[in-house]
C-alpha cells in the first residue's frame, strides 16, 4: 500500500508503532492506536478501521472510498482531498477535522459529531443529509496550498495554511475594535496575480509579546 510516515511532528510521535506495524501488513486496524501518524496517499480503500484512534492524524489524499469508520477517533485529522466516497462515518467523532475538498459521495454521517470541523459547501450538504450532528458552516476556499508539493520542494510540511475565516467573523471583529468594513463591490472574475498583488498590499505580520 504505499504511504508515508512522518516521525519528526511532535504529534506523530504518540502513535503506537506495533499498531502501525499491524497496520501495514493488514490493511485493517481495528481500535488501533494511530494517534498522529501521517499516512499521506495511502490506499486504504474498505478497510476496516472501525473504532481507531485517529486523533490529530494526517490523512490528507488517502484513498478511504468505503472504508469502516464506525466510532472512529478523528478529531482534528487532516483530511483534506481524501476519498471519502462511500466511507461509513457512524457516530464517528470529527470534531475539528478538516474535510476541505474531500469526496463525500455516498458517505455515511449518521450520528456523526462535525462540531468544529471545517467542510466546503457541498462536504456541509452531504453531511446534513446523512445525519450528522454539529455540522458548521462551510468554510469557503477558492484556491489552497498543495503541501505535498511544497513538503517535497522544501523538505518540511508548511504549518498554519489552508484554512479560511469566515467574512461574518472578520467583519465582527473589525467592528468589534471600531475599525470601518463594507462589503466589496467588485463584480468582474480576478486571476491569482491579480489577487495575489492586492493581498501582498494589506498583509502584516503580528507579533504577540505577552
């Protein structure tokens, strides 16, 4: 099945390795403990990962299509452009994943908790309609980070990118600290340069002292 397995992350390393061993030769891991492993592409299409432990792990891109999920431990798992298709996500516990771009075709959320998760719009519809609970917002990304690519390029995955604020939120916020907003006007389709060049003005860094 080939995947990755990153040893250097501080979270990676609270996985039980004879549970990953298992895993390996498996395909299967039931109740196992994988607690921050990052199985990057990995094929893991209907297996049975029933009530496994997740948590903080990095599943971006995994092939997951009808995969046992059942009360699994997902909580704030990287999940983003994995193969969700026909996966059963039963009372599965999703709490702060992140499910940007994922394939949620034919999934399974009954009883599911997504509270915190981030989901684009359709990952939200799937979700409701399968029975999840909790299920937020959409968060609304157009364009995204590949940080396979830059992992390889740089030797490091980029930490802190991918995610998006809601506009609500922001606006909140700006009127929260008596700074003016308004809503853009702008109509007509941007290329990434065109946005890229009106970002580049309004980007500070903010250094917190406490």
């Amino acid at each position: 099945m080939g995947f990755v397995v990153l040893l250097g992350m501080q979270q990676a390393q609270a996985f039980d390795r004879e549970d990953l061993k298992r895993f390996k030769w498996n395909n299967s891991c039931p109740k196992y403990d994988l607690k921050g492993a990052s199985l990057w592409d990995a094929k893991l299409q209907k297996a049975n990962l029933q009530g496994a432990n997740f948590q903080w792990a990095n599943l971006q891109g995994v092939n997951l299509q009808y995969a046992k999920l059942q009360g699994a431990l997902l909580k704030w798992a990287r999940l983003e452009n994995a193969d969700l298709k026909g996966a059963s996500l039963w009372d599965a516990k999703l709490q702060g994943a992140k499910l940007q771009g994922a394939r949620l075709l034919r999934a399974n959320f009954q009883g599911a908790n997504l509270k915190g998760a981030k989901l684009d719009s359709e990952g939200v519809k799937i979700a409701k309609a399968k029975g999840a609970r909790n299920v937020p917002e959409p968060v609304w990304v157009v364009s995204q980070l590949d940080r396979l690519k830059v992992a390889k390029r740089i030797g490091s995955l980029p930490e802190n990118v991918n995610f998006g604020i809601k506009a609500s939120t922001v606006r909140q916020f700006l009127t929260a600290t008596g700074l003016p907003s308004k809503w853009s006007t702008r109509s007509k389709s941007m290329s990434k340069i065109e946005l890229a060049k009106i970002a580049q003005k309004q980007t500070l860094m903010v250094v917190c002292h406490q």
